[in-house]
C-alpha cells in the first residue's frame, strides 16, 4: 500500500488534493481511499488529508502515520507542524515553492531522502498563472504523479475533469501540466547531478 500525506491550509484545496489523487489511481483500476483531518475548520487553518492506493482492496481507516510521501502546500507550516513525522527513508517529498530544500532551511531532511525523491515545484505560481488564484492542489498532484511515477498524468488529468467540468477544468488541467512538466525536468536534473 503506498500512503500519502497532505498538509496545508484551509481554503488550499488540501482534501480536494487527496480526492484527486484517489479517482487517479481509481481510474487506473487501483483501489483508493481519500479523507481529510481538520482542527479548527476555518479558512488558513491547518489542515491535514490522507490518500491510500494499493492493488488489493483497503481496510484501514486511520489517519496515515507513516506517508510513502508527503505533500507540502503551503510552506508556512514546515516550522509549526512536525510534517516529517514518520516519514519513510525512501519516502517522497514535494514541496510548494519556488526556492529549495536548503533556502528553506530543510536541508538536513532532504539528505535524507534519496535524490529523485526530492522536488520542488511553484505550484502557486502556476496556478495563478493558469487560473488567476492560488489554488496549487491540482498542479501539486500532477507534480506528485511526475515525481513517484506511481500515475499517469492522463488519469490525473481526467480526476480534474471529471471534478471541474469546463473551462476551470480545462485551466487546472493546464497548470497540471505545467507542474507535471517542472517536476520531471527538475527530477532529471536532479539525477543527473547525483551521478556525476
């Protein structure tokens, strides 16, 4: 079962985010699950959604302790919260944001990880870009399938029709894309640099 953590603020799309990725891996014939964790729920608040995929049917039904990966969406959180809890030596981490590990002062948790398990990605920017807000979720699981490998940008692509009919679809799908594109780029740079 590959499980994966969500965190960001109220009025980000985090529990979108989670539903997204679910009907992804749903399309592609997984099984998925999707559900959010809200403190106090507000807009700005933190807010926390679990995702679970696998090729046998799900039972468990807790909050993820221990993510294969973790979704950073709003970077204000990384000096609130302990994100990294549990996370796996060779889980993934995907970040937010245009600066890096190191600028943003996580340097030692990226040594961590291995290389190709890093990535940064400007969702915001983005999505102001493709839709005129700052609403990262759906670029962010274009650059979380990019990253992992674990789904098709096609069946990311269809989840975000399919929840946004139209041409707010069609903008999300284009930061999609986008974010899909930075995050391949930036992994294979990445790579590449770690084998030199």
């Amino acid at each position: 079962m590959f499980q994966v953590r969500i965190h960001g603020r109220g009025g980000q799309g985090v529990v979108t985010a989670a539903e997204l990725l679910a009907v992804a891996a749903f399309d592609e014939g997984r099984y998925a699950q999707a559900f959010p964790s809200f403190g106090s729920e507000r807009m700005g608040a933190p807010v926390v959604s679990y995702c679970r995929i696998d090729d046998q049917p799900i039972r468990t039904r807790e909050p993820v302790m221990e993510p294969d990966a973790l979704i950073i969406q709003d970077v204000t959180l990384i000096h609130q919260v302990d994100l990294f809890a549990g996370l796996s030596p060779d889980g993934y981490l995907l970040v937010n944001t245009a600066r890096t590990l190191e600028e943003l002062g996580l340097g030692a948790v990226g040594r961590q990880l291995p290389p190709d398990h890093l990535a940064n990605c400007p969702a915001t920017d983005i999505a102001l870009e493709q839709l005129g807000r700052p609403l990262p979720n759906a670029a962010l699981i274009a650059g979380f399938a990019a990253l992992t490998g674990l789904l098709d940008l096609a069946s990311v692509d269809q989840a975000i029709r399919q929840r946004f009919p139209g041409a707010v679809g069609e903008r999300n799908v284009a930061a999609a894309d986008a974010a899909f594109r930075h995050v391949d780029t930036t992994k294979t740079e990445t790579a590449r640099v770690a084998s030199d």
